[in-house]
C-alpha cells in the first residue's frame, strides 16, 4: 500500500501550535515503525491513548499561523514518543530504514518556511518528555495485505499495559484496529489509575466517472477512550472521575484533480465526566469546507468552519461555538520573498454571556537570507475555539462546572530565523508576543487540589525559544530547545499559572549495529505561579529518562524503559505528587 491510500486532507492542515496547546490529533500505534517507539513505556498508568481530536478544520492555502485550534490554553500534552528524527527547519534528509514519508501536496507547499510546517519541541503534561515535531508524518513500512503490531509491558507499582493494532489494505481501501489497555496500582494510595482505547479507521481513492469526485480521497474514523483516576490531592482522596470520549469523523477531499479543489469534513463528540456526585456531558459538531476561487486570475481560499457545542450538567445546560470564515490568497514568491494573507471573520458564542465578533487579518512573509538562512516574520490574531474536552485532557484535575471561553488573540506576532547549516545541522531562534482576551486562568483559591477557570483583564505572554538538530556520525541524534516566557495578566498583576517561565528539553539517540537503540531525555523546567490568589511559586524540576532497545529478530523487539532516574519529587500540579523512579520492560512484535 502506498501513502496515497491513506491520505486524507488533515495531513496538509497547517499547524497550529500555542505554547499551552494540546497538540491537534495524535494517534499511538499508527504504525509498525512508529509503534515499536510507543511501547508503553512509562510504568504507570498515562492519559489512556492520546487524546483523539476531531478534524482540525483548517484550510490548506491560507497562512498558517502556528498556532493550536483547542483554545490556545491547553499546555502541550504529547504522548512519550521519541521518533529517531527530528527536524527543525523542515529539510527532511534521513530515510529511515523500512520507512516511506508522505509525498508534498503541492509544488507550493514543499516550498513553504519550515516553520509554517514544522511544530516546534513541545513538553508532555504526563511525563515532562520534550519531544520535536517531524516535517513529514511518518506512515510508516509498505504495507502488505495483513499488518499489525502487538505489544505488552509492565512495571513498577503493577503496572500492566498493552496495545494491538492490525491494518488491512485492498486495492484503494484501507482500514486498522488500534485497541489498548492499561493500568496501575500507584506509587502510593488512591494513586491507582486504568484507561483503555479503540480505534477504528478506514480511508479510500474514489474511483468515478464524475470528474468531482473521482481521485477523491474519503476518511473516516471512530474513535473511544475512557480513563478512571482518583483525586488523590484533595481532602477526600478516595473520590474518583471517569472521563470518556467518543469521537467519530468523515471528511473527504480533491484538491488537485476536480475541476473546483474543495474539502468537505464532518466530526461529532460525545465528551462525558463522571464524578463521585455529577455527571457533566459536552457535545460538540464541528463542520467544515473549503474550496478554490479564481478572481480575475487570482487564486484565492475560500474556507468555512463552524465548531458548535454545548455543555450540560443537571439541569442546565449552555451553548459553546465559534464560526470562522475566511477568504485568503495562496503563497505568492518574488525573488528571495515569499508572502501570504488572508482576512477572517469569528463570530463566537461562550460561557457568561461571551458574544463578540471579530474580522482579523493574517499574514505570513518570509525572506531567504542565504541559501541556508530564513528570516520569517507572521502576523496572525484570531478566535480560537475552546472545549471542555480540551481543559480536562490538559488538567484532569480540572473542576467539570469550570467556565469555558473561547480566547481572543487580539495580538499575534512573530519573528523567526532559520539556519541549515549542513545536510544535518539545523538551528530555529524565534520570538514571539500574544496579547490576548478572556484567556483562561487555573484558580484554586481554597488549596483543594480542584481548580477552575478564572477569566478577566488582558493576559500578555512573550516567549524566546531556540532548537538544535544535530545528525551524529552513525546514525545518531542530538536534538534540543530552550524557552524563557514572560507573562502577566492586567486584573492579578501577576504571571499566568502553571505557565513555566523556563524549560530546557534534551535528547541523544544512540543506535549500535543494528539491533541496539538507546534514547536519553533530560528535561528541566521552571513552572513559576500556581494560582491567582495566595500565590505560591511551584519549585523547579529536573527528570531524566533512559530507553533501551533490542531487536532480537526483525519483527519482535525487546525494550526497557527508565522515568524520573533520580527518583525526583515533584508535582505537575500543587499537592499531587508525580511518579518517583519508574522502570518498566516489555516486548513488541510485529508483522
């Protein structure tokens, strides 16, 4: 099977990263090469599978602004994934071994700054693990007509995990079965914690003697997690929440081959916390389309997306949407320039009587310096949707009555400059500044260990980051980023909570012959304030981490797996505890 039988438009979406994002849809077990890195490798229970996102309804010709669609409040929230190629500046130049990329969309898109298709080195909320963002998603071995990956590992504290996933490919049809499970009984009372997961997913080319839609590419996916955990931080750490989410999505798209490019998306939610004494249920459809105009020669992108919820508890119950609508110009290149616009409109709908309608424009401009130096400069505010969902996943400590609010970036700018120094030395150094209105603010006034969302005033955050790649000799890696962010909020007067004003994100990895692959991580990071009243700053952290692999056949592969190698102690959120030292083992096969 080729890329093209799975393609489907949300791989060409732009990227949308925030620095409190909760990065977009991320799948584990997608496929063989990519599961033998997730192989359940923390020895205590995660977030479940990562969190499944309905379509990100962007469109694919308007400027990226590099930012995240959930609200632009969520923190990064990655699984544990240490892919052996990270890449910067989006110049892709190692070929991994049994593994095929994806081919560009287009002519323009290859020639886009890596930036606007890259997500910079994001921190996990789970296990601190820095990780890089690829240029390219990696699909992973040719497929034959059977594949599929089973893997089983346990660690300390009991702490049992496994995974199936097996994929089927017919001509231009294709559909897998990812299923996972996991627990554990916990570091210390009440800190026990299960999950589980399925996904079901299919994609096909249309073949038909309608020009519209023949060569069309048609996805579709269903998708269910559920995790159970205690409030092992608060008074009563016997209480316990089960979170679920059902996810199902269909989109389909032609953008090269119609005589009108358009893409077309459908996504439904069914989001439900149960807690010991209430039960609180988000729905949400979020719609989608885009499609290309000619204006006196002119390409233009026309793109719709409506994201229309609401959240329900007893007997009420309150509407959450957000429409944007947006017509923008293709990338246009003239000498060393290139540059991209757009004009958007956000009519939203939030908590608290929120209404406001807002008509932003975007524009992105790069400059090639030298051949191997870019200069990008982007100017982008918006609307940005938020869920329910998308809070809890990012603080599952997080009161389910909290206030939801979509954020308004009323100010979104930034200045990068990109260096390819050689074929595997890449450097990123970028600064940025958001202005933005009704950002969300964790409160936990009474020290309970349950926060909610307090809003009010304008929230500033300014942000400096640099990222390394490096490719060693024999095939190794070395990658890194650095993050120094100043914040503050008009109404408290001080910085945002839980908004780490510095982080340091280090990884090596080692490979001997052909069967070893070793994988260090060092991360630290300062989280600053915890709260918007009785302040406190929450101490430093530093957490390294070690994997081992062995593959011991080509299709069966041995692991060990090391968290927090100090045995560190430290907490993510005030008064509840992270994991100590973790060491876990497992095997993979696959086939």
């Amino acid at each position: 099977m080729t890329n093209q039988h799975r393609t489907r438009w949300g791989r060409y979406r732009e990227v949308y990263v925030f620095r409190r994002r909760k990065n977009g849809i991320l799948r584990l077990l997608l496929i063989a090469q990519t599961l033998s890195l997730l192989q359940f490798s923390v020895g205590t229970a995660q977030e479940g599978a990562a969190e499944k996102r309905l379509p990100e309804t962007r469109g694919l010709d308007l400027p990226v602004s590099a930012k995240d669609s959930s609200g632009g409040m969520a923190r990064s929230a990655m699984p544990k994934i240490d892919l052996p190629e990270f890449v910067i500046t989006g110049n892709a130049v190692i070929d991994l071994p049994e593994v095929e990329k994806q081919s560009a969309l287009e002519d323009s898109l290859s020639n886009l700054p890596a930036s606007v298709l890259n997500p910079p080195m994001t921190r996990s909320r789970e296990t601190a693990q820095f990780a890089l963002g690829t240029k390219e998603e990696i699909e992973g071995r040719q497929l034959s007509p059977y594949s599929g990956q089973v893997s089983a590992s346990l660690g300390t504290f009991f702490s049992p995990q496994a995974g199936l996933w097996i994929g089927r490919t017919f001509g231009d049809y294709f559909f897998s079965v990812d299923g996972q499970y996991n627990r554990t009984k916990g570091f210390a009372p009440f800190t026990e914690r299960s999950g589980g997961s399925v996904d079901l997913e299919g994609s096909t080319k249309l073949k038909s003697y309608n020009p519209y839609f023949d060569q069309s590419d048609i996805h579709s996916e269903l998708t269910y997690n559920s995790d159970t955990y205690n409030w092992y931080g608060t008074r009563k750490p016997s209480l316990s929440r089960t979170k679920t989410d059902f996810r199902l999505s269909a989109d389909i798209m032609n953008w090269i081959t119609s005589p009108i490019s358009y893409r077309g998306d459908l996504g439904y939610e069914n989001f439900e916390v149960n807690d010991s004494s209430q039960t609180v249920v988000e729905t949400r459809m979020i719609l989608g389309g885009a499609t290309r105009l000619m204006l006196s020669s002119v390409p233009l992108t026309v793109r719709f997306n409506a994201h229309l919820g609401s959240i329900s508890y007893g007997n009420s119950s309150s509407g959450l949407s957000l429409i944007d609508v947006a017509v923008g110009s293709e990338r246009y290149f003239w000498s060393a320039f290139s540059l991209e616009g757009s004009i958007h409109g956000y009519f939203a709908n939030g908590m608290e009587e929120q209404r406001f309608v807002r008509l932003y424009p975007h524009l992105d401009v790069a400059y090639q310096v030298t051949e191997r130096h870019t200069l990008r400069v982007s100017y982008a505010p918006e609307a940005k949707p938020a869920a329910l969902s998308s809070m809890i996943y990012d603080n599952r400590y997080l009161s389910a009555t909290s206030k939801i609010k979509h954020t308004d970036d009323q100010l979104d700018a930034m200045l990068a400059f990109e260096s390819d120094w050689s074929a595997g030395t890449r450097t990123k150094f970028e600064a940025r500044v958001q202005s933005i209105k009704d950002y969300p603010l964790y409160s936990d006034s009474l020290s309970q260990g349950i926060w909610v969302l307090a809003y009010g005033g304008r929230t500033t955050i300014a942000s400096f980051s640099g990222e390394i790649f490096a490719k060693l000799p024999a095939n190794d890696y070395f990658a890194s980023k650095l993050t120094a962010t100043i914040s503050n909020n008009s109404k408290t007067g001080g910085a945002v909570p839980y908004l780490p004003v510095f982080e340091l994100g280090l990884s090596y990895t080692r490979h001997i012959a052909s069967q070893w692959t070793g994988i260090a991580t060092l991360t630290l990071f300062h989280q600053g304030k915890d709260n918007v009243v009785n302040v406190k700053t929450l101490p430093s952290i530093l957490l390294i981490g070690l994997r081992c692999e062995y593959r011991f056949f080509q299709q069966a592969t041995l692991f060990l797996n090391v968290q927090n190698l100090l045995n560190e102690r430290y907490e993510f959120w005030r008064g509840y505890q992270e994991n100590p030292f973790v060491l876990s083992a497992g095997i993979s096969l696959r086939w």
